[in-house]
C-alpha cells in the first residue's frame, strides 16, 4: 500500500497521523481509500473531479502532472501538499 503524508490542514481527519497507508492505483483511488477510512478528506482535495485549487499532489518526489490519473505503485509515498503563492 502507498504511505500516504497528510498534511497539517487534514490531521483533524485521520486523528493526528501525519503518514497513513491506503491502496490505490492512481492518486484518485488513493484519495478514495482516504475518503473510506477518513470521511471528509475528498472533499478537502478534489473539487469538480479535479485536485483542489491550492493543492499539489506529488507521487515518489515527482509532481503529480497527471493529476488524479497519475500512477501509484504499491510501494509509493504520495504527499498532498498546499500551493504557497507568494511574491
């Protein structure tokens, strides 16, 4: 299963963990397994069948360019990260 890193604004859900295992083939059937075991974490990262504004998803270090389609191997670390904008 993906070890799976919440980040601080989503630790409420999951009791305080900030790692978690889920299966998951792609980044949205990871978010799905989140959303079984952690209601309300979905709707935190996926907006209109989209990763939410102001979130980035990155599989294995890399960002997540295929978003919700992008690929996840068993043995993956994914991290759900906030977009800091800035100037």
């Amino acid at each position: 299963m993906a070890v799976v890193w919440i980040p601080s604004m989503m630790r409420d859900l999951t009791g305080g963990k900030e790692r978690v295992h889920v299966p998951g083939a792609t980044v949205g059937e990871v978010i799905d397994a989140l959303e079984a075991a952690y209601p309300g974490a979905k709707e935190r990262l996926v907006v209109q069948g989209r990763l939410a504004s102001g979130i980035m998803a990155t599989v294995d270090g890399k960002r997540a360019l295929r978003g919700l389609e992008q690929q996840v191997s068993v043995e993956s670390i994914v991290r759900f990260l906030p977009i800091m904008a800035g100037g």
